[in-house]
C-alpha cells in the first residue's frame, strides 16, 4: 500500500468550532500518531511514503508561540 495517492495535507490543525472528539478518541489518535512516528524512524516506509506520513503528522501539530520559538533557536544553532 502507497500513501501517494492519499489527498496532500497542506494545513495545521486549527482550533475550530463543532468538532468534538472524546478523550478516548484524542488518547487514541496520539498512540497512532506515536506508532507512525516510531514506525517512520525505524525505516518501515518508503521515502515518499515517509514524507506523506510525516505531512500527515503534522496536520495535527498546533504550535504555541513559544514552541515556534524555540525551534528557530534551536534551528539556528544547528
């Protein structure tokens, strides 16, 4: 199975207005985004695969200010 057919993700989670999920299912989520993320590190995917699992990772990702910060810094130092 290939993840290049799967729709682009291009977005940041945003906060919005009527969707609600329990924590049952926030708490599930983050364990499959946690298995993708090991399962990436660990070479599992294909290059581009590897690429569309991380995009889709990120989708999810909502950055507080200071997290934003701390990259570049972090970024910079590199």
């Amino acid at each position: 199975m290939s993840f290049e057919d799967s729709q682009p993700m291009n977005m940041k989670a945003q906060p919005s207005e009527g969707v609600f999920i329990t924590t049952e299912q926030a708490k599930a989520v983050n364990v499959l985004l946690a298995a993708a993320q090991v399962a990436q590190k660990a070479g599992a995917f294909s290059l581009s695969d590897a690429n569309a699992v991380f995009e889709a990772t990120q989708t999810f990702r909502i950055e507080k200010p200071e997290e934003v910060q701390e990259e570049a810094v972090q970024e910079a130092a590199s």
